[in-house]
C-alpha cells in the first residue's frame, strides 16, 4: 500500500468539474510535485487532501487510513501540515511566536494546570521551544526570531511559514507555491530548505510549483494537470516532454519554464 494514495477524487463548483478522477500516489520520503498551467486545479487538490473541502467522489489514504472519514481540524495531529500561497502568519507576532503556534498539535496539558503554570507546564514549555529552536536553526532564522513578521522581507515571511508548518512536526509537508514572489536567490535557498527537509528529518513532500527550474532540481516525480485531470506522471524530465503536457504549455516545453 502506497505511503499517501489520492484515488479518483473530484470535485464540482455549480456547472464546474474544477477536479475530475485524479489519481496518484507519493511514497514515503519522496518530493512529489503537482505541476499545471494558472487554474488547472492545483490548490483545489490540496484543498481536498486538507479537508478544506469535500470530495465528492474518490478516496484520499495516508499511512493506512482514510482521510475522507476525518473531520479537518484532525488533518494536523494526524501528521499533515500545509504553507498556503497567499501567506498565512500573524503579522503582529514575532517570528517565535508564530512558529510556537505549530506546536498546538503537541498540547497535552490542561487550561488550569497552564493557569497555575504547573511543573508539568514548564517542561511542556521547554519542550516546545526546543523543537522551535531546532526549526529556526535549520532554516537559519536566528537573526529574525524576535522580529514582528510585519517587518520582514517577503522572502522571509514565506521561509516562517515553512517553518510554522515544520513546527508541528508533520510526516507529510504540503507546500503550495514555496518559491512564488521569490528571486533567484531566495528560491535557491528554498530548493536547499527542501533537500534538508527530506534528508535531515525524514519529511515526505507534496508540493505545487511553477519554477520548473526548482521543480527538476527537488522533485523525484511530477503529477502534470490541466482543467482539473490528469495529463501525466514521471520524472521531471519525462512529464516536461510528455506531449499533452507541452500542449498544455502553449506549445512548447520553454512554456513551463
């Protein structure tokens, strides 16, 4: 049985078939990418495997169990976490504090024993912000721990959302466009963060990119869609010849670039 498994699911706005009978499946450890032209149906997909919205047709499986029994608000503690394209953060917090908001997965203490800040409440503490600090040395955030994140560059802001998202200590990364508004640089970076991510703490990804550059360097496979069905899977470099997926580019393969 395939580590994540999305089965024939679809989805309908009014007249729209926004996502019709796609299916794929992701292995564990693996950087699987969902690739497609502008309204192809990317997020909508990730907004189905999230819960955000309901399926109303197929099956989403993850580890062995069936996601389209559990309620959305369980999506996190059963191992899922997601960056969003538009980012998602609290402006007003600092980099610390939206990264420790990852961490209300790993709650296990009670609102009374917080109010009299128990032992018990102190070690939790400490734990936390271990498992913070860990996430902020690995994406090399020290400099702006204590910086509100509405002072920060755009580039930064999308690295604390990754992290938020590290914080709850997922086995399945969902990243929704992570080198969108970046420079060359920045998405240089991310493609590093990402190789990291895998290596280092064993983190399977499912990611929607346009940057095929980003894409071929990170991805072990590639799901290609347009108007919300599949056009084909592979290798990076198989699905950016394939020819639906070329025609789906205007044409040419420099389309996807």
């Amino acid at each position: 049985m395939a580590y994540f498994e999305v089965q024939n699911i679809g989805i309908q706005f009014g007249g729209v078939r926004a996502v019709n009978d796609v299916s794929f499946t992701v292995d564990k450890g693996e950087v699987f990418t969902i690739i497609g032209p502008n309204g192809a149906g990317k997020t909508t997909i990730f907004n189905l495997i999230s819960l955000i919205y309901r399926a109303s047709q197929g099956r989403i499986r993850f580890d062995g169990r069936d996601l389209t029994r559990e309620s959305a608000h369980k999506v996190a503690r059963l191992g899922i976490a997601r960056t969003f394209q538009n980012i998602e953060l609290f402006e007003h917090a600092t980099v610390l504090q939206n990264l420790l908001v990852g961490r209300h997965t790993h709650r296990t203490t009670k609102l009374w024993e917080e109010v009299l800040f128990l032992p018990k409440v102190r070690r939790a503490e400490i734990a936390h912000r271990d498992a913070v600090e860990r996430v902020i040395d690995l994406l090399d955030l020290q400099h702006h721990r204590d910086s509100l994140v509405k002072n920060l560059p755009y580039g930064v802001r999308k690295v604390v959302e990754v992290g938020r998202a590290l914080c709850t200590e997922p086995k399945l990364l969902l990243l929704d466009e992570p080198s969108s508004g970046l420079n060359v640089e920045e998405t240089d970076d991310m493609a590093f963060w990402i190789e990291d991510i895998k290596r280092e703490l064993g983190i399977t990804v499912l990611m929607i990119e346009h940057d095929m550059s980003l894409v071929s360097r990170v991805s072990d496979r590639v799901l290609a869609v347009n108007q919300g069905e599949v056009l084909a899977t592979g290798t990076p470099k198989e699905v950016q010849a394939h020819p639906s997926v070329v025609s789906a580019y205007l044409g040419t393969v420099e389309g996807v670039q």
